[in-house]
C-alpha cells in the first residue's frame, strides 16, 4: 500500500506501467530504487521489485544505461557483499563494490561512460564470478562468454551478423608447417573467398591469435570478409590464420615467447609462411598486398615484423597494441619498439591502428601514433569508448 501512496502522490518518476522509459534522469531511477528499498514490508518490497525487474528487463535495461550513465543491478541475499568487474575497472572487483539498496536485496553501483561505449564485465557475489543473470548481451573473450554493458548510442557492428544471402568463403582444416626457425611445428588456416576458384592475384591478410580472430563468437574475422567482400567494401582476399598454440597440445598458447621480440617467428612468418602461401594459393606476391593483423602482443608483432621485413610487409594493422611491454626490461632488450618506428624510413608502411579508451592501450597507441605522424606513414588511427576486448577488435 505504501508503495501506492507514493504513486498516487508523484513521488516515482515513473508511471503506473513503470516503463523504464519514462525516466527523466538517472538520479530520477536512483531516487526511485531508494522509496522501493525503503519500504518495510519484504512481501510488498519484493512485489515492488518484481514490478521493476519485469519492466527494465522489457526494455533490455539491465545495466540501466541513459546517456553517458550506467546502473548495474544485482538482486541477490541482501547478506552477500557484490561487485562489479570488468573493463571498467581493469577487472578489479574491489573497486567495483557495490551498494545495496535500503532493505531490499538490489544492489547497484553507478558509473559514467561516453554513450557510445561498450564493455565486458561480470558480476563477483561474494567470491563467485558470474555472468548477469538478467543481461541477455554477452560478449566471449579466451576465457569464455562475459556480460556486455551497451550504452544507449553504442551501435551493434552489422557486419558481425552474415547478411542474408552472403556467400561463405572456404576455410581450411588445420594445416602444419614444420618450421626450420622456430624448431617445431605450428598450425594454421587458410580462409579463401566465394567464387575463389575465378579469382587471381590475390592480396593476403596474416593473422596472429587466428584461432581466436577465426572464431565467430570472439573476432568474427570470417564473417567480416565475407559481408565486406560481398558489399564491396573490400577486395576479395585470403587470410591466413596463425594458431599460437603448441601443435598436440592446445592448452600451451606460445603467445607470449612468439610475439614479443622474436626475430625467430618473424622469419618463419616471413621467409616460411609467407612463400609456402604464394606458392600454393592466388595470390599478389608482393609487399604491397600483404597486411599483418595483431592485437595487443599481436599488435606490437605486427609493429615488429613490419619493421624487421619491410620488404615483405607494406600494411600493418595494430588493435589495441601491448607497446609498453618494449619499454620493460622483463620483456624486452634494447630499442623500444617506438625507437624502432622512429628509426624506420619516412613514409615505409600503410598503417591502421586502433585502440579502446577504457583501461585499454590509449597511451602507447597515441606516443606510437604520433611518432607515425612525423615519419609519415599513412596511418588510420581510430579511438574507441571500450575495453581490451573482442568486442572492441571484432568491429571493422
């Protein structure tokens, strides 16, 4: 009854359908969730709840996003402290504690983000991680599915999503190549185009971390070119996915000795992989129609292999690049991997590189940009409000 009174009386910001909607404000349903969290009875309360849950849920608002404003929500035991974690706090969940609300068993925690931002998280109850029972969205990183928090101006990436009647390139089994450089094997896939076999000269795209830029949940890579190839947004190319993964036994990703100042996986890349592809498919055998994909270690491997074999690479595409690793002792000897850009001739590569602006790579990825700036590549550069996430390198 009490919660009627406070209808009748104006109180909620939102009318008897209590369609989250009707919300003027973020501190109008913030104001709200306190008259329902105050109210004493716990069968009225949970009613009251109930009421809003089916609501926001109706409307996809949970999170409740409204312009640069996010509310997560969790109704749990009012006994069991919850957090928060994810892009937005570097996956930390001590700084994502969350407040319950009065008497009730909702708890929340506001944050703000530009409206066009997108993040993974997941909810930490007591010490369990869990996907947000109540956010259909998820995302799925190395590691499996993460919620996905989509702000109001956030727009989905269509090209994800084959369009109807789009043609399926091919897309190899696993292949190996016993590599004299590396002294081991390694695997990898090769996606060719629709209508392949009346194509000729065709440019080639390597991809590090293929297993993971191939699989439709996390990169999306094939479906991409797919969209893009049949729209005409982009040529009809072959890619080459590189697994990272030790051969026989897939549980050992080598991501880390491979992609960080390895002269040796450049040369098998380069003087390996590259003529084994030229000499068994269609393609443009020059540096000017080879590009190398990366993200984060990937991305400043993309960076290294361009600049230690920049007669077999011109295109260089740099997502989220881990550079900061080159200025560490831990990881790296010698000139930074900035140095080495600063070093090359002016104008060498064709460049695009991008970076999320939420906990993520901005700070190496803009002092790279600017020292690409002044040594003239032709660089596209592209920020985005998101996370070190697929999310982020999966849109085009």
């Amino acid at each position: 009854m009490r919660l009627v009174l406070f209808v009748l009386l104006g109180l909620l910001a939102w009318p008897a359908a209590a369609q989250p909607a009707a919300f003027a404000s973020t501190r109008a349903f913030l104001d709200s969730l306190t008259v329902l969290g105050a109210i004493a009875d716990e069968t009225e309360r949970e009613a009251a709840f109930d009421a809003l849950w089916t609501d926001l849920g109706a409307a996809d608002q949970i999170p409740f996003a409204l312009g640069d404003s996010a509310v997560f929500l969790y109704r749990g035991s009012a006994s069991t402290p919850t957090s928060v974690a994810g892009d937005l706090n570097g996956w930390n969940p001590t700084a994502g504690t969350m407040t319950r609300v009065g008497l009730s068993r909702v708890w929340h925690r506001v944050y703000s983000f530009a409206s066009e931002a997108r993040l993974d998280y997941k909810l930490v109850v007591g010490s369990n991680w869990i996907l947000d029972p109540e956010n259909p969205h998820q995302q799925w990183s190395g590691f499996g599915p993460n919620s996905e928090l989509r702000m109001p101006a956030w727009v989905f990436p269509d090209e994800t999503v084959r369009g109807p009647g789009v043609p399926e390139g091919a897309f190899s089994d696993n292949l190996v190549i016993e590599s004299t450089h590396l002294g081991y094997p390694v695997h990898y896939r090769v996606y060719t185009p629709a209508d392949y076999d009346t194509l000729s000269e065709l440019p080639v795209l390597y991809v590090t971390d293929g297993h993971e830029y191939s699989d439709d949940r996390l990169g999306a890579a094939r479906i991409v070119l797919d969209n893009l190839i049949d729209d005409g947004r982009a040529a009809p190319a072959i890619a080459v996915f590189v697994d990272p993964r030790a051969v026989g036994n897939p549980s050992n990703n080598q991501r880390s000795e491979q992609y960080v100042q390895n002269p040796d996986f450049a040369a098998f890349i380069a003087e390996e992989l590259v003529p084994a592809i030229d000499a068994a498919y269609r393609t443009q055998p020059d540096r000017d129609h080879r590009a190398i994909l990366g993200t984060s270690l990937g991305g400043l491997f993309s960076a290294y292999l361009g600049l230690l074999y920049p007669d077999v690479f011109n295109r260089l595409a740099i997502q989220s690049p881990a550079f900061w690793v080159s200025e560490s002792p831990d990881w790296w000897t010698g000139p930074s991997i900035y140095a080495m850009m600063a070093d090359a001739p002016d104008g060498e590569f064709v460049i695009h590189m991008s970076t999320g602006t939420i906990n993520d790579t901005e700070d190496g990825a803009r002092q790279m940009r600017d020292v690409m700036e002044e040594n003239g590549h032709a660089l596209t550069y592209r920020e985005v409000p998101e996370g070190h996430s697929w999310g982020n390198w999966r849109a085009p």
